[in-house]
C-alpha cells in the first residue's frame, strides 16, 4: 500500500492533536521531525514532478534541496522565503534528531507548526 502527502499530513494531525505546551520533549521531538518528513517528500515530489534533478550535489538529498532552492532564489528572489524556511526546517529536525543535549521546547514546535502549514503552499507557488 502506498500514502501521499495528504495522508502523511493527516496522520501527524492524528498522531499530535493533543500536542501543547506540557507535552514532553520526546513528543515534541517526534512531531518536528514526522512534520519535516512529511514537507520533505512533498518538496522533493514537487521538484522531481517538473524535471528538477535533485541530485545535483555531491550531497545527501535534503542538503541538496536546500542548495537547489538556494540557486533558485539567486535567480528569482521571491524563492527566498521558501529556501530560508525549508533549511531552518531541515536544522530544526536535525536538532530534534540528533541533539539530544540542546532543549526543545514549545516555541520550537510552533515554529514547525507554521513551516508545516505555510511551506506546503510556497511549494506550491514556486515549484512549477
């Protein structure tokens, strides 16, 4: 069986409709990064569904989404908004992911909440 993104999107909501401010960190963790996950593969559909090679650098993919969006935003600057919050995105996971010594905290998720509902809509204004 497969999922698209609107089911990807639906199960965080699902998963996370009690997320708050008590929650625990762990929680908070889990959901920034099924949250970029979920933006990721959206991005990533987005480009390849109009020809855009997404191994361009010698980079793993998310790194090269980002350089894609960054010379993107060198030719047309109102790619810049996109590019800027798809890379805090990826730190942000990375952070969630990787550091478990820096605190995540409640302004944190509601910063990924705002990527999570803004980016989906960028993507889709400027990746045509």
């Amino acid at each position: 069986m497969t999922v698209n993104i609107n089911d990807l999107h639906k199960c965080i909501d699902e998963m996370f409709i009690n997320i708050n401010e008590q929650s625990s960190e762990s929680q908070m963790r889990a959901y920034i990064n099924r949250s970029y996950y979920a933006v990721f593969h959206e991005l990533k559909m987005a480009m390849e569904s109009v020809g855009i090679d997404i191994n361009q650098y010698k980079t793993g993919t998310h790194n090269n989404l980002c350089l894609i969006l960054d010379d993107m935003k060198n030719q047309n600057k109102s790619i810049q908004k996109l590019a800027l919050q798809f890379r805090d995105f990826l730190t942000q996971r990375h952070n969630a992911d990787y550091d478990l010594d820096k605190n995540i905290t409640w302004h944190h998720v509601k910063v990924i909440m705002q990527y999570k509902q803004n980016l989906p809509s960028l993507i889709k204004e400027h990746i045509k």
